[in-house]
C-alpha cells in the first residue's frame, strides 16, 4: 500500500491530482491512501511519513521548497513531486532532491509518467534494500540483525531512546521513532500513537471503546484520537492482502 499526500492551496489542482492518482493506482490494482493539505503548514502537523507527495511551490504562508526543507528534516524517504509553473525555481528545489517536476498546466498524461516512472524505482529499490531485517544497536553495545515479523512494537520512552519489544527480548536503542518508521516495510508496520510505532502482524485486537490496540502478547497500545480511523484501515488493508 502507497501512503500518497498533495500539498496546494487549490482545491481544483487537488481533486484534479486525486482523481489521476486513484484512476492510476486503482487501475494496476494498487491500494493507496490519500492525505490532502492546503497549506505547508498542514502538512507539517501531520506527524506521518509519505511515500509520494506532490507539493504545490506557490502557496499561501511558507512556500513548496521550505515545506519540503523542513519535512525532509525527519521524512527522508518520500518521493517529492513538485507542481510549478515556475522555470526559476528548478535549481532552488534540488536542495531537498525532488523525484520529479510536473509543469502546469499539466495533463493526466504527465502525472501518469511520473507515476508509472516510480514504481519503476521503486521496485528497483525493493530489489536492492529487501526490508524483510532490521538491524538494532542497542544501547548496550550489541548489533542484531533480526526479522521485521519478530518486532511486535517500538516503545518510545523519551529522550531518544526507544524500546524495542520483541517476543522474548526487550532492546533499548538511541534513535527518534521518526526515523525508525522510514527503516521499517510500511506495509506491516504503523504509528497509532507519536509513543508508539506497531507490527500489524502482531495486532490481535482493536478495542474501539478505549481506543487501544490489543497486542497478541495481551500489551495494550494507545491509539490516538485522529489516528483511529487511520489505525483501522491499515489493518484491514494488511488484512486483505494477507488473504490474496
């Protein structure tokens, strides 16, 4: 599943964007989510990683490029498409290595390059960086290579040390959940709470009463209130392709 975003203060150019995006996706039988934001600063609240945003350069408060800038500082593998109208601005994007530019106006066809021009790269890159391991330095000197199916959970304990739980080990690393998150397969891992990143394999219920996650190991997960939907429907997405 691709996590997709677009970012612009016009909401024709957003629907315009989500209606090529879903065509495509749904068309190659690719389930996706879509985030849409007015603004930079939107965007910016949304403690989230993303496998593709486009990105607006011209817009109300800060501007595409900064956007980018400041979300790269924790987000550094999303594939950045930049929408301008603006030759100029070309040089001044590269400093937060955009994947493409889509010049307005633009036509279906163009997104649609661009697209297709990423599932190129990115199985290119599945190819060459199997995420099926993590490795973890723990805090006590030790370097483990370990399967990402054996990883229930990271528990983020503050002061940038997470805990990193396991069936039958518990290991302390030094490292933010930000960038643990863009280590980890996507696909099976999610972050219901800004304390917690979860295998879905290893989720064995939804309490929706108290909005928790019940783990097959009986620990609890807090899900927070606007990830609750989110946390639902990864699972039913992993879920699905389980059964496939």
């Amino acid at each position: 599943m691709f996590r997709i975003a677009i970012v612009d203060d016009e909401k024709n150019q957003i629907q315009k964007i989500e209606r090529i995006v879903s065509q495509f996706f749904n068309e190659k039988d690719i389930k996706i989510t879509i985030d849409t934001f007015s603004s930079g600063e939107e965007l910016l609240k949304k403690d989230f990683s993303y496998d593709i945003i486009f990105m607006d350069i011209m817009m109300d408060g800060i501007d595409g490029i900064e956007t980018a800038q400041r979300f790269r500082v924790n987000h550094k593998n999303s594939a950045l498409f930049y929408i301008t109208s603006f030759q100029d601005y070309i040089q001044k994007c590269m400093t937060v290595h955009p994947f493409a530019f889509i010049k307005k106006p633009f036509s279906d066809q163009d997104v649609i390059n661009n697209l297709k021009d990423y599932l190129k790269y990115n199985v290119s890159v599945k190819k060459k960086r199997p995420k099926d391991s993590y490795m973890i330095h723990s805090m006590d000197g030790r370097h483990l290579k370990v399967n990402m199916n054996d990883i229930l959970y990271f528990y983020y304990q503050g002061n940038r040390i997470v805990e990193v739980i396991m069936a039958n080990d518990i290991y302390k690393v030094k490292n933010s959940l930000l960038n643990i998150y863009d280590e980890l397969n996507h696909d099976y891992f999610i972050t219901p709470h800004r304390s917690f990143i979860v295998n879905l394999y290893h989720i064995k219920e939804i309490d929706g009463k108290n909005k928790k996650i019940v783990m097959k190991n009986d620990h609890l997960i807090l899900i927070a209130r606007d990830k609750y939907n989110e946390v639902i429907d990864a699972l039913s997405f992993y879920i699905a392709d389980e059964e496939d």
